[in-house]
C-alpha cells in the first residue's frame, strides 16, 4: 500500500524489513535511509515494515540498497489479491520463514541441550568421555541454533553498537573456544576427567575447565524467549484482516431487472443490488428503493440503528434490521468506508513508537564495561609476571561469567506466568512491550456505547396516563412488537415480557415502515411507534406525556408512543443502559493515578448524562467514527501518555494508536486485534485488572534483570581473580535462573479488584 505524502512533492513506499532482532536494529535503519537526499522513513520493529516518503520518480530499489547495506533485507511488499483488499500483511496460515528457522532452532537446540546441561552438573553422569559428548551435542546449539546472535552481533559490531545478541555470542563464543582449548591442547579431553562439587576458590590455569553447558544452556533458553516474542508479532495484520472480514461475500445484483449473485468484488460502481432483512450491505451506496432500519453499531459503535429511506446513505459491512432495500453502488474496493478504516488502522500500527527490549538497553552499557574487564583482567595478569596460559584464563572466564543464562528466563517467565494468570482472569495480554506502556499511561480515553454502556437497547421507563393500568399498556404493546424484527421492537418486547410475563399473539399484524406497528391484540386495536404514525389517526399525546417524552429524548433516549381504543395510553423510554460495574471501575482507574475522558459520537447531553453517573469528569462528544483517532494523537500531541478502551469497529485505528489499546472482549473481531490487551468480559473493572497486573509484571520484569545480571556482576571479580571453576560457574548460573523463576511465579497470587 502506498501512503501519502506529507507534501505534494512527495510520494510514500512501503518496505518490508527482513533481519531486525531488536528496536535499536529499526532506529539503524531509519537513521540510514533519513540520511538519503530527500527521503523521511519511519521503521516500525513491531510491524517489520518501513514507511518511506520519496520524491517523484525515487526507485525504491535505491532504498531496498540502503538498507542491504545496512546488514538488513529489504523488499516492496507483493502486490494486492483482491480489488477489495485494503493493505493485508499477510494472511494468518502463510508460513513465516524466520519464524520456522526459529522454531527449528528451537527444537534443536532444547534435543541438544538438556544432556549437556544434565552432564556437566551431576557428576553420577560423567561417564568415561563425557567431555567429547557434551562436545558433539553442545556444538551444533553454540554454533548452528545460536548463528542469528552471532549474525546480529556482527552486525551490531560493524556500526558500532551493544546489544543483547553481542552479549550473548560474545558469551557462548567464549565459552566454546576456550572448551576447546582445554579439551585439544589442556587436561580436560583425558578420559574420566570429570567436574567434582568444589565450591572452593583456587587460582587455576583453566585447562581442566569447559563451559559447554554454559554456552548451550545460554542459547536454548533466549532462543525460546525470542520464538514466543517473534511468534507474537505475527500477529500485527490481524487487525485488517478482521475489518475486511466484515464485509459481505457475494451480493445479489440487478442486471436488466435480473437478480443475480455475484462475488463482492465483481460489483461496479453504479450496480444496484437488493439487501435484504438481516443481510449484511455489500458496499456504500445509496438507497434506490425501500425503506428500513440498519444497524451500524460494528462501525459506529452506536446501539440505536438508523432509519433510512430513497436517497439516504449506507455504508458496506453494516447490516439490514429491518425491510428489503435496493441500494446503488457509489464506492467499491478501496474506496469503501472499510477498506479507508483498514488504511487507519495500518498506519496508527506502523506509526506507534516501539519500546526498545529492557535486556537490549541494560546490555549496551555493560558489555562494553565486560569487555574493559577482561581486557584489564589479561593485562594485570600479564603485567604481574603470570604465565600466558593463566592470563587468557582468567580473562575468559570473565567473558564466560558475563553471559547470564538467567537473562535468558527474566522477561519469558514472567510474562508467561503474568499472563497465565491474567488470562485466568479474563485478561489476555499480547506481548512484553504491552507491559512497559502501562508503566507511563496518565490518561485512559473510553468508548461509551459496549464500554461503559452495555451497547444493547433496553426498556428504562413506563409512563401511563392516569386511569392506565402500566402491565396492561406493557402487554398490549409487547404483543406487537415482539412480532417485529426492530431492535428497538425487541427491547420493549423483551423489558414487557420480564414484567408481566408471557405475550399475547396480535392479529392483523402490519408494519408501517419507518413509523411503528399496528395491530389487533385481545380486541383492542393498537399503535406503537412514532408520534406520528398516533397523528395519523387524529390521536395526540396529553401535555403530561408529550413533556416526559422531550424530557426522555433531550437526554437521548428513544421515545415510542402507545395507542388503543382511540386513545393514546403512554409511552416507553428506551436507552441503552450503563454497565452495572463501570462506576467502580471508573473510581478505582482514578485511585491509580489516570485521567478518564469519555469518547463518544453521541450528542453532547447524552454523553454528559453518562459520564455523571459513573464519575467522568471531562467529556469529547459528537465525534465522527473516523476521527476517534485523531481525537488520541491529539492527546499524545499535548503530552499525555493515552491508554483507550474500545469494543467498535471504529475504536481500531484508536486502539491501535493509543500507547495502550485495550479492547472488550465482548466486541468486534478487528477492535480486539487492534488493540494490545483484550478483556474477555467485557467488564469495565477487568481493565483496572489489566494495567494493575501489567505494572506488577513489569516490576517483576525488572526485578529478574536486576538479579540476572547481579549474580553474575558479583561473579565477575572471582573471574577475574582466577577463581572460578566450572561448578562455580554452574552453580551461579541455576542460582540465577531459580530465583528469576521463583520470583516470577509470585504472580500467580495476584487478585483481581473484582474479589477484593
């Protein structure tokens, strides 16, 4: 998909990014291609793509270059299937290569590892000639499954920079070569060498010392946490996949008054085609003939359908509630409301600033500190007379020492077992970077209608004329609308039959499109609808129900009249309803430090009216589907870090440009791939759950990268001092890791505020 310009004089290229392991790898990128004469790129490391504006007649094959020269793959994404595809990233069953590579390496590498590991730490298992079996098995894991670390780290060396991949194969290089060292040309290769328990310090020469289960334990355990994060990733075209889901597959088109169906991408501007009650609208169009009710809540967010007739608008993938429509077509494919939706919510992902990885930040100041030591290390030892052979030793056994195996277990376990539980809680959180958003979240922006509200029309109000009975008015007008499809039809019908019970069956049923029904019900003819379908048969509303009615409707609620035997009798009140928990969710967002905004594009009194009853102070009302988003880059342009909650269609580009995006799982498809944390209860009080969990897991995040690399920072003087013999290095090492894994399972204690 191309994007457009900021100026005139400019076109936008899409690149797809093939070989980052890291933020850091995304801001080379960029940094590179913004040095081109006239070129601006932003590089997303969470999408893997690059969004690049160049001047008129640029070859992006200049740019595909740049960046090979970079250390990285680069290519124009392949071109659209379909007419109607908006931009897809890819469908969920294409095979992912780095991904399986990944896998594979895995796999690989967990076969190999676990006997070395077991090996070299139970002495009952060092046979004969241990040594070279841990050899066999451990060198295909240090070199084949760990080569994208030593890729990357080369890479990272050529331009100058530190990360966790340079640690890592900087680590386990060490490790290997000095094992070979001492298994070729030390004591270690003798048969029935073995590792004893020695916890004692002793200088050594360190040719009876290898770190084979170092080295392989170091790459099986980060491989697995780069699988699962890069496994997470994949997941970025989701989101429009979903949207372009919602629209209808084929469509019933007139052709020479012929009725024919034909695939959705088949329909020409122009075409008129029949929807019919309960079908889904193909595209945006405008009604040709008929009369009916459409609900736009997937895109709109709104419970209330909308009354439309000739000439009026409708937009594709909503859906028929009401009577047989012709609509002619006025945009297709691209075009259409959707696919313009689809296009909002890519580049609110591509554009969303992308945490680097904590390990990444960490390792770029302590692997250049490593590295002076072992150098001072070596040359102390040189210095005071030592042999050659005890200098590199020592030198490399602080190499060996740096490489934490525990830094492998910090982020996957935790995130694991904070997420575990989470999503035993209803609470499913997509990735790590989703956690350190929530760390510097100030305001949360909420969807009313499926949010705070439940999103569905119910009966909230009876008001009868004196001398009528409310249950008979309830079960009169119940009959005839229960025999309509209306939603709003179907909110009296189903508030009536929780009242007074089971409904009589009307006689002489007839809809008045667009006005109401009317019918015969235990012998009494009956209205319910508009006033003005009451109107039609000289009956007006008493000055008593006509003042309740503006009442109801100046708050925004829908208002329908009820007539019989000549005589208007009342009317019910219709609203859609605030969540019974949403105010104590509100309260408690507040005890955490956030600022709620309500967002909705209903009138401003209505959205007032909510907002007051479950503790909303501040109110942005009246807003346009599509403008949802620019209403939360606005908010991030004043300096506010934006958490959204959402559950429409509409909320999906918000979702994906807030910093955190959290969607009610009780929503639409596209607003749940959208957004970084999905509630799967659609209770507002589990997002108070989510960013509560999600901060405690980060804090359990940092607390394991802390000790990963203390253990090993305190180690590093023994290294350096000569001391440090395989058991101890072991020892520091499973240390490590069962503190990093106990900490992490603290979390399973966490409780949700729903049980507090």
């Amino acid at each position: 998909m191309s994007t457009s310009a900021p100026a005139s004089t400019g076109t936008g290229v899409e690149l797809e990014i093939g070989g980052m392991t890291c933020a850091s790898c995304a801001m080379r990128i960029e940094k590179k291609l913004n040095k081109l004469d006239g070129v601006t790129a932003t590089v997303n490391y969470a999408t893997e793509k690059a969004k690049v504006t160049v001047p008129e007649g640029y070859d992006p094959a200049l740019l595909i270059a740049e960046v090979e020269k970079t250390g990285y793959t680069a290519a124009v994404p392949a071109p659209k299937r379909r007419t109607s595809d908006a931009a897809i990233p890819g469908d969920a069953d294409e095979v992912d290569p780095e991904l399986m590579s990944l896998r594979n390496r895995l796999i690989g590498s967990i076969i190999l590892t676990v006997p070395v590991i077991a090996m070299a730490m139970i002495p009952a298992l060092q046979f004969t000639y241990w040594q070279w079996a841990s050899l066999a098995l451990a060198s295909p894991v240090i070199v084949w499954a760990a080569w994208p670390f030593h890729k990357a780290a080369w890479t990272n060396l050529k331009h100058g920079a530190a990360t966790m991949d340079t640690l890592i194969s900087m680590g386990t290089s060490a490790a290997f070569l000095w094992s070979l060292y001492a298994l070729f040309f030390g004591t270690a290769g003798t048969p029935g060498m073995t590792h004893p328990f020695e916890f004692s310090l002793a200088p050594s020469d360190g040719a009876a010392n290898i770190y084979l289960e170092v080295g392989a334990g170091v790459t099986m355990f980060i491989l697995g946490g780069r699988y699962f994060e890069k496994r997470s990733k994949k997941q970025a075209g989701a989101a429009l996949r979903a949207l372009l889901e919602l629209g209808a597959k084929e469509v019933s088109v007139l052709r020479g008054g012929v009725e024919t169906k034909i695939p959705v991408e088949d329909l020409q501007v122009g075409d008129e085609f029949i929807v019919r009650p309960g079908e889904k609208i193909a595209t945006d169009g405008v009604v040709a003939a008929g009369t009916s009710a459409v609900d736009e809540s997937m895109l709109t967010g709104e419970a209330v359908p909308v009354e439309v007739t000739v000439g009026d608008t409708v937009t594709g993938a909503t859906t028929n509630a009401g009577g047989r429509l012709v609509v002619r077509a006025t945009r297709i494919g691209s075009d259409t409301q959707l696919a313009q939706m689809a296009r909002l919510v890519e580049d609110a992902q591509t554009g969303k600033a992308e945490v680097q990885r904590l390990a990444d930040r960490i390792s770029g100041v302590f692997v250049p500190i490593v590295i002076v030591i072992a150098f001072a290390t070596l040359g102390g030892w040189l210095g005071a007379g030592f042999p050659v052979t005890a200098a590199f030793t020592a030198a490399v056994a602080v190499l060996v020492i740096a490489c934490p195996c525990a830094l492998g277990l910090a982020t996957p376990t935790a995130l694991l077992v904070g997420t575990g539980r989470g999503a035993q809680m209803g609470v499913l959180i997509k990735g790590p970077e989703v956690l350190e958003s929530t760390r510097t979240i100030d305001t949360v922006v909420l969807d009313k209608t499926g949010t705070v509200t439940t999103g569905k029309m119910t009966l909230v109000d009876v008001v009868v004329e004196p001398g009528t009975d409310r249950a008979e008015l309830l079960r009169l007008a119940g009959a005839l609308e229960d025999a309509s499809e209306h939603p709003i039809a179907q909110a009296i019908a189903k508030g009536a039959t929780q009242e007074v019970g089971a409904l009589p069956t009307p006689e002489d049923f007839a809809n008045i499109e667009g006005k109401g029904v009317q019918g015969i019900v235990d012998g009494h003819a009956v209205l319910v609808g508009r006033e003005s379908l009451l109107a039609e048969w000289s009956l007006h509303l008493s000055p008593d129900l006509a003042a309740a009615k503006a009442s109801a409707e100046d708050e925004g609620k829908t208002v329908v009249a009820v007539a019989w035997d000549g005589r208007a009798r009342g009317i019910l009140v219709v609203a859609d309803t605030v969540k019974p928990t949403s105010a104590d969710a509100i309260a408690r967002l507040k005890a955490l430090g956030l600022t709620p905004i309500l967002l909705t594009g209903d009138n401003e009194a209505v959205a007032r009216r909510i907002a007051a009853e479950v503790g909303i102070d501040e109110v942005i009302a009246e807003v346009l589907p599509k403008d949802k988003v620019d209403v939360v880059t606005r908010l991030q342009g004043e300096g506010k870090v934006v958490a959204m909650i959402g559950d429409g269609v509409n909320d999906a580009p918000a979702l994906a440009q807030a910093d955190l995006g959290l969607a009610m799982g009780t929503g639409a498809d596209v607003a749940i791939e959208a957004s970084d944390i999905t509630l799967v209860r659609g209770d507002l009080r589990s997002a108070v759950d989510a960013i509560r969990l999600s901060r405690k897991t980060l804090a359990t995040i940092k607390t394991n990268l802390f000790w990963a690399f203390a253990y090993n920072v305190a180690a590093i003087p023994v290294a350096a001092l000569g001391m440090l013999n395989p058991m101890l290095a072991g020892a520091a090492m499973a240390l490590s890791s069962v503190f990093v894994v106990g900490n992490s399972l603290r979390l399973r204690g966490f409780k949700s505020v729903a049980k507090q």
